[in-house]
C-alpha cells in the first residue's frame, strides 16, 4: 500500500472517529434542560407525592392535574382532562381554575429517546380545562408526557409526566 493511501485511510478514520463522538449529545427534539420530571404517574390515575401541586409550570405560577379518561393503554386512542390553579391562590379541587396564558403543547415520548409523532388533539373545555385527546402509546415500556408551554416560538417551560406501560 502507498505512502498515499495511507494518509487517505488515517483521514478517513479520523474523520469517521469525530463524526461518531460528536454524534452522542443531547436530543435535539427535546430541552432536556427545562425538561424535569415533577412526579410519578401509574395507569389508570396519577398518583402524587404532593396533592396540593401534583405538577407545576414555574414561568405562569401554575399547578396542573392530569384525570385519565381512557388509558392508559396500548389498545386505543387514549385521552385526559388537565386543570389548572393558581398555585397561591387556587386549590386542586375547587379551583378557581384557569387556563395557561401561553401556548400548550402535549408530546408523549419514550424515556428511551424516541416516541408517538401523531399530533395529541387538545381542546379547551368550559371548566375551564384541557382535553387531550388520541394520545397514542406505541410500545410497552417507560414513557413521558411532555408538557410545554411556548411564548412565540420560545420554549419557556416544560413538565414532564412518566408513565409506566
């Protein structure tokens, strides 16, 4: 083998090794900086470690609880009401509710990286409350509801919901 083609192969090589180390890094779907999770879920109901705010977006001061009304499961379109406090002067059960002043997006995603990218249908309610509609689960496994708020186009906060499958 030439003096040439030597140099040719170490190139290469070096270039494929940055390409494969530069390639482990954060998802880029995901702001794995606002995203923290807030508290567990079970199927059927979530269950909570603080009742009074079971989930909370900082940026509007809001608490949120998430009412399964079909699923979780991997059989069907799956769906939930969200209602929202104020979380000084709002409580769980007797409100007064309130909507987010931001942009709500729903994304269930697998703990693993990748998830369902068929759209969550969202639809206020008179309560005032959030239906999620056709949240679909795609394989058994650890997942998380990606909840996100967005002013313009600018992610400002996000809650992440784990659910077990």
């Amino acid at each position: 083998m030439g003096r040439a083609m030597k140099r040719y192969l170490t190139c290469i090589h070096i270039l494929f090794s940055i390409l494969v180390l530069s390639s482990c890094g954060k998802s880029p779907l995901l702001n794995h900086d606002l995203a923290k999770p807030k508290g567990p879920s079970e199927p059927g109901a979530p269950t909570i470690s603080n009742t009074e705010c079971p989930w909370f977006f900082k940026t509007e001061n809001l608490c949120f609880n998430l009412t399964w009304t079909v699923g979780p499961s991997l059989q069907q379109d799956n769906s939930f009401v969200l209602k929202f406090w104020d979380k000084t002067t709002g409580k769980p059960d007797i409100g007064p509710f309130k909507l987010p002043a931001k942009r709500l997006e729903i994304l269930p995603w697998m703990s693993m990286g990748h998830g369902s990218f068929h759209d969550v249908v969202i639809q206020q309610l008179e309560i005032p409350a959030i239906r999620a509609s056709e949240v679909r689960f795609i394989m058994p496994g650890q997942w998380d509801i990606h909840f996100k708020l967005f002013d313009g186009g600018a992610l400002v906060d996000e809650v992440l919901v784990p659910i077990k499958l």
